[in-house]
C-alpha cells in the first residue's frame, strides 16, 4: 500500500474546483469547513429549510438542493448516510456530466452495485480514518488526520491526482494519505466495525459485566474495570501498539491478560469473525441492511431498545454523573 505525504501531492488542484458537498452531516460538515479553510470554493446540497440546510446556512454556506449543488459543481462529494446514496445518485445523476467528478467517502454503495456510474464519468473516493469533528480539530491544529484516497474509475486520468489534491486540503497536516481501492475501504471499515469497534468491544464489554454482577460484585465496581479502564488501555496501544500497552501495565495484569485473552477470543470466536468476513464479502451485509431501511429499521429499533435495557447503560449513567459532579467540585475548591 502506497502512503502519500503532503509534499507529494498538488494542493492548488482543488483550488480551482469548485466543489459540491451533498449532505451537512457529521463528516460532510468538517469537509466542507475544512475545505474552505484551504481555499476551495465549497456549495452545499442540503433539503429546503431542513435543519442541515440551516446549520450550513449559520456557517455562511450556500446551499442549494442537491440536484442544483451537482449541477453548479465541478467536484461532487455525496456524503450523507451510506443507506441513502443510491436515491440521491438517482436524484443528481443527469448533472454528473463527464467534465465533472462524482466522490465518495465510504465505498459501499458503489463497490456493491448499488450505484454504476457511467464509464466516462471520474470516480474518487477520499475517506478519513476519523470521525468529521475529529477531523476539524485536527485540521485546526494542524495535527493532521489519516486519508485513504483511491479511485473506481478515471476515464480522464485526472482523477486520482485530484483525490490527493483534496485529501491533503481536508487533512490540515501531514499525518500521511493511504492510497485504497473502493473494495480494500468498504470490507475493512464494515469488519472493523463489526468485529472490533461497534460490535465485538461493547459485547466483550457488556459481557465481562453481566459476568462479576451475575457472581455478586457490585456494579459499580463492574462498570469501572469493565468500562472505564478499557479507555485507558485503548489510548495506550493506539500512542505505542499492544506492546507498548503491556509494557505501561502491571505484570500481574500483563500475564493474566496473555493467559486469558485467548479463552476469550477463542478459535470459535475466530471462526465467527471469518463468517463476518465473508457475509460482508459477498454483498449479504449490505443487502440485509438495505432491506433494513425499506422496512422501516424496525429491527435496529428493537436492537436499540434492548441494548439500552442492559446493565451497562443504567451504572454508567450513575458512575458518570458522579465522576463529572467529582470534577466539577474538585474545580471549584
């Protein structure tokens, strides 16, 4: 995999374009400030008098509908939820003329069929490997953020230059831009968060708690070492590795950790996360997800409402009114 610094790519590129961000959602918003701090001119495509359309209006936007951002543009982003991209594809599909070039940050909807744009139309992709307020902050202090730049498609031969071009005006810093396919972006984000980030931590999680309650520790105490501690060790393997981690820990924690993690994460569990890798391969995630939001998401409803009934929810909310009212008071003294 090719990494890319800042000096290797041309940031006047994106000057020159003027650029159409469709959705003022959490990653669009920071595109769009983040461009227009480097100089881009930037319009935003956003519903007549919805609340997005307002908070960009607050920031001295333009806004327009989707369809006249697109066709106003040079450079168009569609960054609103991945569910909706086919239907707003369709909506502004008839501006994408060929000068144009047509952007994602996330690849699903395009590396699964969903959306087939025409051959002589440049595709790009540009997706930050950070949240969007992540994102502006690390561009306002120059820290810079992670890109994976790529391309679907580049009949003009200009589009993976202009890729560079904008992830390097989005980034704010040199933190380094990975060149991605469509394909490599959409599998890894899908199974890192399934596997790890969304599913596999808060079940391991809610787990280890359900575990010291059920043998009659207190939940307070459950919450602490299964919930709170878990931020100060991911902070320690994200500044310096799993190594690193061991080496800041006890060697009491350290040896019951390498024991023990492999009985957690056990090979049936391992052969759990190739299923998920697989089901996410074949497109059948993406279908079953899809089919979700024609049916009204009433199952993620009911998934909700049962994860809010656990344990977790109704401790932590108590251990974290008490740490702030503690915060707060050890400030006013």
């Amino acid at each position: 995999m090719r990494i890319y610094q800042a000096s290797e790519t041309n940031p006047a590129l994106i000057k020159k374009q003027k650029i159409a961000i469709i959705g003022y959602g959490n990653q669009g918003a920071a595109h769009a400030e983040n461009l227009r701090d480097s100089s881009a001119e930037v319009i935003i495509g956003a519903r007549e008098n919805s609340q997005k359309a307002e908070a960009a209006r607050a920031k001295k936007f333009t806004v327009l509908s989707a369809v006249g951002a697109a066709r106003a543009a040079d450079i168009v982003m569609i960054m609103t939820p991945d569910e909706t991209h086919q239907a707003v594809y369709q909506e502004i599909s008839a501006e994408l003329t060929p000068q144009k070039i047509l952007g994602f940050c996330h690849g699903l909807a395009v590396h699964f069929g969903y959306i087939q744009p025409p051959p002589d139309l440049d595709v790009m992709l540009v997706s930050p490997k950070v949240p969007g307020y992540v994102l502006r902050e690390n561009y306002q202090s120059g820290k810079g953020s992670l890109i994976l730049a790529g391309i679907w498609q580049n009949p003009s031969g200009r589009a993976m230059d202009m890729a560079l071009s904008y992830a390097t005006a989005i980034s704010g810093g040199d933190a380094g831009i990975l060149e991605s396919t469509f394909g490599d972006e959409c599998i890894t984000n899908l199974f890192g968060e399934q596997a790890v980030l969304c599913g596999g931590i808060p079940e391991v999680i809610k787990a280890a708690y359900d575990t010291l309650v059920e043998a009659g520790y207190p939940e307070e105490l459950a919450y602490s070492e299964c919930v709170n501690q878990s931020k100060l060790l991911v902070d320690l393997i994200v500044k310096g590795g799993i190594k690193f981690m061991r080496e800041k820990i006890s060697n009491t924690a350290e040896y019951g950790g390498l024991v023990s993690g492999p009985r957690v994460i056990n090979d049936g569990v391992r052969a759990e996360m190739k299923e998920i890798l697989t089901e996410i391969r074949s497109g059948a995630f993406a279908q079953t997800w899809m089919d979700e939001n024609k049916n009204g998401l009433k199952n993620l409803q009911q998934l909700r409402q049962a994860e809010s009934r656990h344990g977790t929810e109704k401790t932590g909310q108590q251990m974290r009114s008490l740490m702030q009212g503690s915060a707060e008071d050890r400030k006013a003294s």
